[in-house]
C-alpha cells in the first residue's frame, strides 16, 4: 500500500501493518499529526514555559553569568551563539531562538504522561523491524528512553536558521530506521510570521553522506520541494533527527514562539552534544568571559557556521 501524499496522519496506532504513519514519517522525515492532544492539557504548559523563560534569565544574571536580566535589551543578545556560549540549561541555536532543558527540574514542570497515553503512534515510529517473542512489532513507550526534554522559544526578531540536522546516522554505509525523534508540541498556534519550522522532506536519507547523495537525487530529480507545516495548539509534529530542517525568521514585534520538544530514542542512544556539560548553577570561572553580541553579529556567526 503506498503512503497517501500528505504529510499528516492520525494520532492513533494502527494494528496494519501498513500503518499510513509509519509509511509517511519513514519516507519524509516528518509528520504532523493534527488534533493530536486537547488544548486543555497544554494550559499548564503554557504558563510554565512564560516564567520559566523569564527566570532563566534572571538566574543567570544573579549569577553572574549575563550583563542584565533578560534575554535582549533592545541592542544586544545577553547570550552568546551557539553551545560553546551556552549552558547545560540554556543554550542561544540562533539568534533570539533558545532552548532551555527542562532534564535538571523535571519535578517543577508539569508532566507529559498525558501527552504518552495519547500518543500511541509515536513508539511505532521508532520500532524499525525490531519483533519480539511474539512476532509483533516492538511499539510501546517502555522500549524508548526520554532523550531530552526541552522548551524552544523564538523570540521576536529571530532570524531564519541555516539548514541542519539534529543529530547523525548509526551506519554511514546504509540507511537504517530513525533511532531519535523529536516531539514538537506547540504552546501558541504557529502562523508563518511566528516562524514554522521547514523541512526538506526526504533528506533524512541523504544526510547519511550528504553532498554525493543530495547530488544524485537532484540528478535523479528526486528532490522535492521544502514544506514548513504551520501548526494549531494541540497538534504534534514528529521529526527524525537526521532530517534537514530549519526554524523561521519570527517577524513579529512582541510574541514568542513556544514550543514544548520532547525526544525520544533508542535506549542506547546518548545526545552529548546539543548541550555543554558547564551549568548556569555553577560559578563563573575567572576565565569566563560574559559573552554580549548584537544581532547583526550573531547572524554572521551563524553564517560562517552554517556549515558545521
């Protein structure tokens, strides 16, 4: 049965083996399951990630890590680009977009079981071929380990990130099941000027060796064209970690865009390097410097380092 030409499916296993979800994600990279959780779970969310932004920044600046206590004062970012200026709570992906662990203080956000129990098609997604004793595909949270669990937050201004993939493949020489996914839960609808994320779809495949192997697609004329799903609240977005995507300029003058990431691996999968391992909980060191860049400067850091 071949996958239907969307990009969407529903949020609820599917027993058949040609589950359309499976089909789809394992083709594109991406899914949106729309209507996938309630709003009302997400009210409490909601609030958690506004003051939990706002005392990150002021936690950094009591503890000298910032020059004042927010995250820009109208000229300059307090955080420096990249994991390299970052902490283990907070790390700046782009210019004006954050992302914040939520890993250290799971105790002080709300929980995300509800989110499981209404999300059974998400462990389907990263069961591969795997069966177990009784000939049925492995596809039950138990069989995941929670990777990271975030909040990305797009403030006003961000700019347009350059192209990437979260993470690498387990194989260089083959094309294998996706180990990591993540989980984009929006907090606010998510409208073009807010920023939607663009995906290439497909490109998880070529990211495994990707100059020789987007060159043969394009020759193949296999390539096709980016799509940036907008979202409402209650809809998910699955992605696999390999798959090129990017964050949207957010062309707004006073309205973040939140967003709740969960992801999800393979047990034996460990993500060390989205995050530094120094925490904002500790001292700053003699040597650290507090790293301040306006926007102009942090968008030809990210230029130069597009590549990386």
């Amino acid at each position: 049965m071949k996958p239907p030409p969307t990009t969407e499916a529903s949020p609820r296993d599917n027993d058949d083996d040609d589950d359309p979800a499976k089909q789809l994600f394992a083709r594109d990279g991406f899914l949106v399951l729309r209507n996938a959780l309630s709003k009302d779970l997400l009210s409490e969310w909601q609030q958690f990630a506004s003051d939990y932004f706002e005392q990150c920044f002021e936690e950094l600046h009591q503890r000298g890590h910032t020059p004042f206590p927010c995250h820009y004062n109208g000229e300059t970012y307090a955080l420096g680009l990249g994991v390299k200026h970052g902490f283990r709570e907070i790390v700046m992906r782009s210019p004006g977009r954050y992302e914040l662990s939520l890993l250290h203080c799971q105790e002080k956000a709300p929980s995300i079981r509800q989110f499981q129990s209404r999300l059974s098609v998400i462990p389907k997604l990263l069961s591969g071929d795997d069966v177990d004793t009784n000939n049925t595909t492995k596809s039950c949270w138990d069989d995941l380990s929670l990777c990271h669990l975030s909040l990305v937050v797009s403030t006003p201004g961000a700019s347009e990130q350059s192209w990437h993939a979260d993470g690498g493949h387990v194989s260089t020489s083959q094309h294998l099941p996706c180990h990591v996914a993540n989980l984009f839960i929006p907090l606010a609808p998510v409208s073009l000027d807010l920023g939607p994320t663009e995906f290439r779809p497909g490109s998880h495949v070529y990211t495994r060796n990707l100059a020789p192997l987007l060159l043969a697609a394009k020759a193949r004329k296999e390539l096709r064209p980016p799509v940036a799903p907008l979202l409402d609240e209650g809809d998910v977005l699955v992605f696999d970690y390999r798959v090129l995507h990017r964050g949207k300029a957010n062309t707004t003058h006073d309205t973040n865009r939140p967003i709740l990431v969960l992801t999800f691996s393979q047990p034996w999968y460990k993500d060390v390097c989205n995050f530094p391992k120094n925490s904002l909980y500790d001292p700053p060191t003699t040597t650290e410097e507090t790293t301040t860049t306006t926007a102009t400067e942090s968008q030809e850091k990210e230029s130069k380092n597009a590549g990386a």
